[in-house]
C-alpha cells in the first residue's frame, strides 16, 4: 500500500534538544509497504549559506532501520541495517559542500510506518571555509529569539545557480559515419491534419510544437480512440528525450542542444541517443530494449505507421538510437553502455542544456564483460537493419555488422554488464542474468541475416529455457516471452513456444476496472509490452484472445478506466509527468522547486505514458510521486509498438 502524502516542508530551528544542531531543512515526500517493512523517501538539504569543508551528515532515527539506508549524492550507509544512526560521507566530487547545490533524495525502512516523525537529529558538520574549527565540535549555537515549534506552511525554497549555457563542442569522432536517412513511402490516403496540440484539456505550452499530419483510409473502421494520434504523440515524446545536436527538423522546440561533450573523457564522440526518463543519464541496456521493440513493431505493424502518416516519423525515431549506438561501439569488442553518473545526475533538478554535471563514459570489453548488454544491442541493431534494409541497404549493412560483431563479443565473453559498470546496478541491473538477452540475440540474428548458425546457436543452448521459462512480464530486463513469441514466428522447431505466454496472460491479474497488473513499478508498461507481444502472437495462430487482451490494455491506458495516462491525449491526461525539462519553463532558473510545483508542466511532454495506478485502480497526478508519474524510453517502446498493430488491425479487419 503507497501512502503519498506530499506534505510541506518543515523548516526545524538550528537548536533543538539533545544539544543537535539540526542545521537542515527536511522535505517528506511518501511512505510505502515493501519486503516487510515500511520504505520512506524524503529529502533532506542545509538551511546555511556557507560551504564546508571536510563535510559529514550526521543522522539519528528514532526507530533502527530494516534495511540499509539508500541515498543520492553522499556514501556511508552500506551495514545501516539494524542502526538508529548513519554518518554519510562525500563523494569524490563534493567533498567541499555548496549549500544552494545540495538536496539529497535518501530511501529508509523501518519495521513500522512511521511517516515524516523518522528522525531524532540531524547535523551537518564540516569545517568553515576559512576557518579551523568543525562546526559540531563547538556544541549548537546558542537560542535565537524566534526558536519556535517548526510550521508547517511555507515551502522552503533554495535557487542553484544558473550555470552557462554555451556548452563546447567537440570535434567530430572521423571514425564515425551514418547513412543518411532515405525514405521511399508515398501516402495516397489523407484525412483533416491534426497538430501535436489537439486534443489536450489545457491550454498548450508557450513553446510551438510544429504540426504533423496523420492519415488513414477513409473507409476503415474507426476505433474507440484515435490510435493515429496517439502514435505520432508517441514519437514526439522520443524527441523530447533526444540527447545532442538537435537536427533542423526537430519538432520539440522546446528542447535544445545538449550534453555536447559526452565522450570526451574517452576521447571519442558519444552524443546523441536518448536521455533514460525525467534524467539525464543515457543508460545502454534499457535504450537498446527499446530499440529492438520499436523496430520490431515496425516490422510487423508498417501498415500502422504508413497509414497513419508516421512511418518517416518512426523511422527517424529508431535511427536516432542506432547512430548512437554505432558511435558506442569503436572496437569488436568494446561496447560503451552509459553515460552520466546516476548518482551525480540526480544531484540536480534542470534543464539538460544548462547541465554542467560530469558525465563519465562508462564500457565494457573483454576483462570486464556484459553479454545482457551487448547482446541487447545486438538485438537492437539486427532488428534496426531489418527496418532500414528496404529504405537504406547501405545503412542496413552497416547495422548488421555491429550486431554481428556484439554477438560474438555477447557470446564469446560471458558476464553480467551491471558487474562492469558498477553505477549501472542501482538503476538497472540485470536480474534475470544474460541467457535471455542471448537467446534473443540469436533469434534477431538468424531472422536478419537467415545464417543457420545463429538458429543452431539457440537450439543448443537456449531453446530448452526458452521453451519452459514464464516470467509473466516482458521487459528490459526478461526477454523470455518476447523469445517466445519470435521463435515462434521464426519456427525453429516443433514445440509451441507460445504457450506459456497465453498462459501468463490467462492470469487472474486483473484491477477491478481491467489493468492486467504486473509490478508496482511501471504498471502500464508492463501492459502494454504484453500487449504489444500479444499482438505480434495474434498474427502467428488465428486466436482472437490475443488481440482482446492487447485492445483491452491499450483501452485501459487511453481512457477506459475513467481517464487517459498518456500526457496530452485524451480525458484527464496527467499535467505533472515526472520528468525534468518540461518541469521548467521556457526562460528563468530552474531547480527543486519545480518538482515540487503544484502546477501542471509548463511544456507538454506529448505522448510521454506515465508509470499509472496501483493495484487497486488508484492514481495521483503528482509530479514528485515518481512511481505512479515516472516517464522512460522504454516505457513507451512496447506501448508504441502496440498502438501501430492496433492500427494495423483496424485497417486491415475492420476489428475493432
């Protein structure tokens, strides 16, 4: 059960009992059941102005914790569990604390709920700049005149300082090259033009986003909702999340340039692909799971896109992620799989052009492998060349070389990617190990290249996990249902592979208003995918439950349920996505303060699928919830995928 309480700051007088300094503002966001115990988050930062030296933060809790300690910006709570008190530590790069630059996000357990009332005292302590004597060595200051119980009322606010935005760039990386895209599709079939700003239920953003015009055939079944719509939605929110140099058809105008020097610690160009969610941080494994989905869905649902006037739109949208990761990929064996510190990224609430964060490259090679990472982009790219080999056979050929070599890399050298990039393991680490991310691979590469080696490869060693295996979801992280269904589609052998998924789906999982509920985490996403692998089954056997189960997912997510969770699409759309660029708005600082705005986002992130409801059907607009409100690249992926096969459908049947 998530409690999301949401309650104002409360700023706690500098001399309280226990002689404790509590020279801190604290800033309670929610509290939760999970694995036995009650998970709170909360922030806690200075309310100085002075820097110190040599810091430390000194936390006493009023009841021992059931679980370590978890926080962002700061170390020290590793064997927390079972202690009432925590000293955190600087990281490398904040050893001397700015006070207007420090708000620290920190996760804690207890036995019990316990709410906002955790903490017995906190103390920053640290050394003066320009003095001698630690702060806490010399007792708390004496009264002040106004010492009173803390108010509830105002929010606290701190503004960070606004950091230059001409950011260098640097020289082109000679050894990487692209095709430039081709596009062949003609469109014979139009209807009135829509604008990336219909259908909203608030005025739209200051900032133009430029019109696109969709398309269907006159004649075809209309569906429930606009599925054209809500697919060129879609792409537009891959183009608020785009990275680097913006090209000159950018339709998000109010997105700009940024992260321009990503690589250069390496000395290589890695700009470009795609920021994760609401951060900055561009984490390999999950965009490359997007990637292949996106290609996937475009590959078996073209009729989607091309009759919805989307299939450049779409293209463009995959491309963007595979001349990444063809940049990320210098070397056979050498695979570059994130960008950005997570924690440091964290640090900070801004616009990505004003960042100045460092922003360290992050690879894995032959002492230090990640086969789920590089078979997943592998994946990606051996799905990719399949899309791009009708429009650009040039291009086409030069993804599938790089999905050829990670293969091998993926195969020849074994190990868990998240082992290699340490950072990676709070974010995304891969659970379900890499046999699955192998399994795939080797599908993706028989399929684009019809090379029997790759089929014997997965008989070999993976047909028999492939066959049993029923994670009931499919995600970043678990391939086993999606290697199902294409194994399926590919024939590898005589068993029904699909089985196990129609099973998983046939679960009593149901909310009361019909979500097929999977994880608290990114509830919808994990609908959609099943959705959207549900679809592609429907075109293998002829059973009308799998196009059921998608169009009632798909419904839910659009309005079904009483309102839409699609940001500017339909009834009630969320206003408060939990993402960080299109909190701020067009001119003016930037900071904490916007996450915690009660107001709508001053830019609309069209098309961008928050995390949704719980269990129980229940949702709450609020930008700082970031379970319910969180945005990803992935998320969207299954669930694009899914609207195109819908679309498709329509067309095709008049099923709808």
């Amino acid at each position: 059960m998530l409690r999301t309480l949401l309650l104002a700051v409360m700023t706690l007088s500098a001399s309280l009992a226990h002689g404790c300094l509590n020279n801190y503002e604290f800033r309670f966001l929610s509290e939760w059941q999970e694995g036995g115990g009650w998970k709170t988050n909360a922030h806690i930062k200075p309310n100085f102005d002075y820097q110190l030296r040599n810091w430390e933060l000194r936390i006493e809790f009023k009841e021992p914790l059931h679980r370590d300690m978890k926080a962002w910006i700061a170390k020290g709570y590793g064997g927390s569990a079972g202690q009432s008190k925590v000293v955190l530590k600087p990281m490398q790069w904040n050893r001397i604390l700015y006070p207007a630059g420090f708000d620290m996000s920190y996760f804690v357990t207890f036995k019990n709920p316990i709410g906002q009332d955790h903490l017995k005292c906190v103390e920053f302590c640290g050394v003066k700049a320009g003095g001698s004597d630690n702060i806490c060595d010399s007792g708390p200051p004496p009264p002040v005149a106004t010492t009173k119980a803390p108010t509830k009322g105002p929010v606290v606010t701190t503004t960070q300082p606004k950091p230059a935005t001409t950011i260098p760039t640097p020289p082109p990386n000679p050894t990487t090259t692209s095709a430039p895209l081709k596009t062949t599709t003609k469109h014979t079939t139009t209807k009135q033009k829509t604008s990336a700003t219909s259908k909203t239920t608030r005025a739209p953003t200051t900032v133009a986003t430029a019109k696109t015009t969709t398309t269907s055939n006159p004649g075809s079944c209309s569906p429930k909702y606009d599925y054209s719509e809500v697919l060129e939605k879609s792409i537009l929110f891959y183009e608020a999340q785009r990275s680097g140099k913006l090209p000159a058809d950018q339709r998000v105008k109010w997105r700009h340039d940024s992260t321009m020097t990503d690589g250069s610690d390496v000395g290589l160009d890695l700009t470009g692909g795609y920021f994760d969610a609401g951060d900055y941080v561009k984490f390999g494994f999950p965009m490359a799971a997007t990637i292949t989905n996106l290609a996937w869905g475009m590959l078996e649902f073209k009729k989607g896109y091309t009759s919805s006037g989307q299939y450049e739109y779409g293209l463009k949208a995959i491309k963007w992620g595979t001349d990444y990761f063809i940049k990320c990929h210098p070397s056979a064996h050498r695979l570059f799989g994130q960008v950005g510190d997570g924690d440091v990224d964290h640090s900070a609430w801004g616009r990505p052009e004003d960042m100045k964060l460092l922003r360290p490259a992050y690879d894995i090679d032959e002492n230090r492998p990640g086969s789920d990472l590089a078979g997943e982009t592998a994946a990606a790219l051996a799905a990719s060349s399949l899309v791009f080999k009708e429009v650009d056979a040039d291009y086409s050929d030069v993804l599938l070389q790089h999905a050829k070599e990670l293969y091998s890399f993926a195969m020849d050298f074994r190990g868990l990617y998240h082992e290699s990039i340490p950072d990676a393991t709070e974010f995304y680490k891969s659970h379900n190990g890499y046999k699955d991310e192998l399994a795939w691979a080797s599908l993706w590469l028989f399929r684009a290249t019809g090379d029997a080696t790759y089929k014997n490869n997965f008989l070999k060693e993976f047909d028999n996990d492939a066959y049993s295996q029923s994670p009931g979801e499919f995600s970043w992280d678990n391939k086993w249902h999606g290697v199902q269904v294409l194994a399926q589609q590919l024939n590898v052998s005589d068993k029904d592979y699909l089985g196990n998924l129609k099973s998983a789906l046939e679960q009593p999982k149901k909310t009361a208003k019909g979500l097929f509920y999977v994880k608290r985490w990114g509830p919808l996403r994990h609908a959609a995918n099943l959705a959207f692998l549900a679809r592609v089954a429907s075109t293998i056997v002829d059973d009308k439950f799998y196009n059921e189960f998608a169009r009632s997912q798909i419904n839910y997510i659009l309005g079904d349920a009483g309102r839409s969770y699609v940001v500017g699409f339909g009834t009630n759309p969320p206003q408060q996505p939990h993402h960080r660029s299109s909190s701020c708005p067009v001119n003016g600082p930037c900071s904490w303060d916007n996450l915690f705005s009660s107001s709508p986002n001053p830019q609309i992130l069209y098309g961008a699928l928050v995390g949704g409801p719980d269990a129980n059907d229940r949702y709450t607009d609020k930008r700082a919830d970031y379970i319910k409100n969180e945005v990803t690249v992935d998320y969207n992926a299954g669930f694009q995928s899914a609207i195109a096969g819908l679309i498709q459908l329509a067309e095709e049947e008049n099923d709808c």
